[in-house]
C-alpha cells in the first residue's frame, strides 16, 4: 500500500508538471503568434521590418502623448488594425474643447496597432487574459535603433512642452491610482500673490534657483539637487493661488498628488517613479495631513531615499499642520522649510480687494472701511465680499459693504459655533390680564 501511493503521489507531480508546461507553452505560443502576426500587418503596410523593444527606464511618455494624438485626431499618427476581434477597439466621450459638450468616437489604446510612420515606430497595447480579468502589454516596434531613439527623443521634448500648459495630477482611489492630465486653464501670476513680501521672495528664490540652468550653486556648497517646503495655514488663505503661480512660472513639469484615505505603498511608489520620469520637477502635495496612517512609514522612506527626490522640488500643503506627523519636519531632505500663510493684516486686504476691482464700486474712504472691518477674514473670504457687492451693484446700483460684512461675520460665527438654528423663544397662548 505505501508503494501505491508513493507512485501515485510521483505520477500526479508529473501529471501536475506536464500540465503547467503546456500552459507555458500554450501562453509562449499566443504571445509569438500576436507579435508575428503584428508584425507581419506593419511589414505589409510599410515594406519595412519591424523589430521588437522593451523599455527598461518606466520613462514612457509617448503612450501619455498617444492618447492625445488620437483624441485629436493628429495625422501623425495611423491606426493601423485591431488586435482582437471580440474586444472593444473604439470608445466615446465628450470633446473638452467644445461648449456644447459635443461627444467624440476614437479608437481605444488598447486593443488596437498604432504607428508613427515618419519616425518607424509602432505601439500597441495588447489585451492579456489572466484569471482576475483582463490585463495588458505594452509593446513597441521601431525598424531600427536610430529610429526608436529619435521618436523617444523627441516624445520627450514634446512632453515638456506640453507640461507648461497641463498638469498631472494623481489621485488614490479605491481601485488604484487615477491619472489625467488636466490643462492649466488660467496661469496666475506672481504679482496676484498676495503675502508678506520676505516671505514670498524667499519661496520664489528657492524655486528659481532650483530650476536655473546654472546649478553651480548645488555643487559650489555641495547641496543636494533636492529641495522640499511645507506650506500650511487655514483654508482660503492662498496656499493654492501661491501653488498654481508656481506652477505657471516654472519652466518645469508639474504634478499633483491627492492623499486619500485610499494612499498606500503601491500608489506611492507610482508617483515618485512617475514624478522621477519628469525630473527636475515640481510635485505638490495636497492635504499631506490625510495621509492613512499605516502608510506613512513608507512615504517617509521614499523621503529618506538616495535618490528618490533627486530633481524634485516638494511642495506639500496641509490645513491643519498640527496633524502632521513630526517626523516630516525634524529630519533634514524631508521637508526643508515651513511657512505659515497667515491671514492677511489690513493692509493684504486692502491689496486684494484693490486687485479685485472692489474699487471700482467703492470710493477710496469705503475701500478703507471694507478692509478694516474684514479681519480676520481669509482671501477667500474677501472673494466673497467681492461678489457679494457686485451682485449688489449690478441690481441696486448701490452697494452696502458694511451691511454685507456684518452679514457675513455672523454667517461666519453660526459656522464656528455650529448655531445655525436657533430655537425662537417659546410663545406663550392665553389670556392677558386686564
């Protein structure tokens, strides 16, 4: 008997190893007869042969750049043919350009062949059928080395290009990591900044002396070319206007990063590989006091990394900096410097709702009123009071900012104080005596 089961216990592991080497084989097999068969299409369609690459930087632009050429439709590049047939190769979805919210048909990234002609290169990201759904490869083609390396030169530059006008923002949802680039639809200029002048010409003159050309600065004093600084202070203060200045007078690439509740290792990783891509660049941190807790030991690895910031200037922002956690600050080339954006004194009010045009409406001794009477309030704050009287203007050709300023403190105190609903006094029915 133990003869018995000691053979069928040897004949069930060959049995085992026989079957996993025909689903090697079997899978070998679909992946040679995808890439001969896609290969045999762009030889028909262009007389050349098509050689096979693997990229191995993770500095992947073109496919960003793919997705746009084909949404807009660029003749530079050709869709050449589906992969498979029984898988959707064309999509929908509205034209961003267009007011009417048109809606625009285009062929899928995956699923279908795609080639550069003018450059010899072709992409395609081909579906992949695993037990949990449905997968992809990206492949490349190029008919020679000098043609891959002229298009990925040239990708490159076309990316930071496009960088001075677009974004990239990151944001960890439940399914992973979301990514789009999102198009800087007004740049802000450093004058509409509106702070206390030491302290915004020293944020400005650490980000422009990290983007100089010249470097000699980071090897005259032996400074890591790595930079990071900590903005934190209440909601609607500016730290958001200061950020998009940045971003818009840099000529660099710019990323988001939006913690949530879903961050963890495998989305942080992705960023900084991402943010590492574009280096130098600048990558923002919003809300960095959300970050889960069990993922903060990690990202302070990532800090602490030789070479994880290198060309990367960090810009983190948080409104509640007493939620952070301390080991961010007390260690140098994590966070660099903080400042605090405080609220604006009289004399920042004054500017801001000058910049606003309030004085166009107001006369100067009004103007000095309005300023006066807001403190304590936040920039966004005086947006309000902004809009407000010229709400008021345009209907009544007049404008009574004191009435509207002593409405919005005590708006202001129900929200601090949660007394939104006051009970009105208890009303008493009956007789009254004579």
């Amino acid at each position: 008997m133990m003869m018995n089961r000691d053979l069928l216990q040897n004949a069930t592991a060959v049995v085992t190893h026989i079957k996993t080497e025909n689903r090697v084989m079997t899978a070998y097999n679909d992946y040679a007869y995808v890439q001969e068969r896609i290969q045999k299409v762009l030889q028909e369609r262009y007389l050349q042969h098509f050689e096979l690459y693997v990229s191995a930087d993770g500095k992947e632009d073109y496919w960003e750049l793919l997705k746009q050429d084909v949404k807009s439709g660029d003749r530079s590049v050709q869709l050449v043919a589906p992969i498979f047939d029984y898988i959707e190769s064309r999509a929908f979805g509205l034209t961003e350009a267009n007011e009417d919210s048109a809606y625009q048909t285009f062929p899928t990234i995956m699923n279908n062949v795609f080639a550069y002609p003018d450059w010899g290169v072709a992409l395609a990201r081909i579906p992949v059928f695993r037990q949990n759904g449905i997968g992809y490869e990206d492949f490349v083609f190029a008919i020679d080395d000098a043609s891959l390396k002229g298009f990925l030169n040239q990708s490159r530059q076309r990316r930071r290009d496009l960088d001075r006008h677009q974004v990239t923002v990151f944001t960890d949802g439940p399914h992973g990591m979301d990514k789009e680039l999102s198009p800087i639809t007004r740049m802000v200029d450093r004058a509409e900044v509106i702070m206390k002048n030491e302290v915004k010409q020293e944020i400005y003159r650490s980000i422009d002396q990290f983007f100089a050309r010249d470097r000699s600065f980071f090897h005259e004093y032996q400074i890591p070319y790595k930079r990071g600084i900590l903005l934190y202070g209440k909601p609607g203060n500016g730290k958001t206007t200061l950020v998009k200045s940045i971003a818009g007078s840099v000529n660099a690439p710019v990323a988001y990063w939006q913690i949530t509740e879903h961050t963890c290792s495998e989305s942080m990783q992705e960023v900084f590989q991402a943010a590492a891509n574009m280096a130098p660049m600048i990558l923002v941190i919003e809300d960095i006091d959300s970050m889960p807790e069990q993922a903060r030991s990690y990202f302070l690895n990532l800090l602490d990394g030789a070479t994880s910031q290198e060309g990367m200037f960090l810009i983190g922002t948080t409104n509640y900096p007493e939620k952070i956690d301390p080991a961010l600050m007390n260690r140098a080339g994590r966070f660099d410097r903080a400042y605090e954006i405080k609220l604006p004194d009289a004399e920042l009010r004054l500017t801001y709702l000058e910049q606003k045009g309030l004085g166009k409406l107001l006369n100067k001794e009004s103007m000095g009123t309005a300023a006066r009477l807001t403190e304590g309030f936040t920039f966004a704050q005086l947006n309000e009071l902004y809009v407000s009287t010229a709400l008021e203007w345009h209907y009544e050709q007049t404008a009574h900012v004191e009435k509207l300023i002593k409405t919005m403190k005590s708006d202001l105190h129900k929200g601090q104080t949660l007394s939104w609903l006051k009970e009105e006094p208890e009303i008493r029915v009956g007789f009254l005596a004579m």
